[in-house]
C-alpha cells in the first residue's frame, strides 16, 4: 500500500488528489493511504442537516473557514490544523462495516498504547472517551472503492467545532489527545504510525512516500 503524508492541504485540492488516487486504484493501481491536515473546512454530508450550521455562509468565510458538501456519509464536520485525517482509497466491495471497523481498530490501538482509552460507538459512530469524542469517520463506497476517510483529533489548534453541531449531536463535547498527554508526537508521527498499523491489519506491505 502507497501512503504519504501531504502536510496541510486545502480541502478542494484533497478531493482531486483523492480521485486521482481512485482512478490509479480502480486501473489496476496498489491501494493509497493519503494522510494530511486541512485548512479550516466544514464538511456536510449526504445526511446533513444545515441547521447544524450555527454561523451564515459569510460569517464562516470571515473566519477563513471554507464550506463543502460531499458525498461521503454522515452529518457536519469540521477540519482544521492539529488533526489527522486518513483517506484509505482501497478496494472494499460491499464490506462497508469491515471497511470502518479496520480503521477504527488501528485507532483504538494506537490510543491504548497511548495509554488512553477509547470505545467505538455504533449508535453514534466515533472513536470516543467517557469524556467526548476523539475521532470520526465518514465513508463513501463507489464502484466497490472506498473514498473519504477518517479524523483524528490531536491538538485544538483552530477551534472550529463551536461554530456547528457536529455529527448534529447536541451537547456533543470534542476532546482532543492533548486533552490526555502531556507530550504529544507531531501529526506527521502520527501518520506515520497508522500507516504502519493499518497496513499491517490489511497485511499489506508499506510503501511509505
């Protein structure tokens, strides 16, 4: 598996390094991790509900925070500085729950031996403490290949959940590692490390580029 890490890409250059990944996928091509930051974004899926929004189109863009809505699953998200997201273009069928539940067990993995706890939650699903959520996931399948991705929160560097409801759960509280750690790895580390994990749980070499 071809995974590199991009730095911190605006989120309409994300969706073409993403389809550019699938079409290489979808002719033969070895499947691709792209691992990056966002500039600040708010995502609305197939199932949002723009009453999540809490600020006007214009408010939002005078706080330099960009608006998309996409075709992967799930309600209102936002992305930002400070958080790993993964995008796993990699042939899934019809095994959607499968698909979700292999990222969401690296992350589970990767914060145990963080020594911090976390539970998957069907019902509302993330990568959560007792305290709030951690990490989200929202999936698109098409033509039997996975796009979008996952989340993860590392470091609050541009708090942007106060500007929505996110995942349109009310009293939903974000919580971040650096809420647990005193020490934290870079976000680059951090890719490095699921990258190495998730290939591992696909029993797939890493190509790390």
């Amino acid at each position: 598996m071809k995974a590199i890490f991009s730095g911190t890409v605006d989120y309409a250059r994300s969706l073409l390094m993403m389809e550019e990944a699938v079409q290489r996928v979808k002719q033969g091509g070895e499947a691709e991790l792209l691992l990056l930051e966002h500039n600040p974004v708010i995502t609305l899926g197939r199932s949002a509900n723009e009453k999540n929004l809490l600020l006007s189109p214009d408010e939002y863009k005078a706080r330099g925070i960009d608006l998309f809505k996409i075709g992967r699953g799930g309600d209102v998200t936002f992305h930002g500085p400070g958080q790993l997201v993964g995008y796993p273009i990699v042939k899934t069928g019809r095994k959607v729950k499968q698909h979700v539940m292999e990222i969401f067990d690296v992350l589970q993995d990767m914060m145990a031996a963080l020594g911090v706890v976390t539970f998957y939650d069907e019902l509302n699903p993330g990568l959560w403490t007792q305290e709030g959520k951690l990490a989200s996931v929202g999936i698109q399948i098409k033509d039997g290949i996975s796009r979008h991705g996952f989340a993860l929160n590392i470091r609050p560097d541009f708090r942007g959940f106060q500007f929505i409801i996110p995942c349109g759960l009310n009293n939903i509280k974000v919580k971040y590692l650096q809420d647990y750690l005193e020490e934290l790895p870079s976000v680059e580390e951090f890719a490095q490390e699921f990258a190495r994990r998730y290939c591992a749980k696909k029993q797939q070499d890493l190509n790390w580029i």
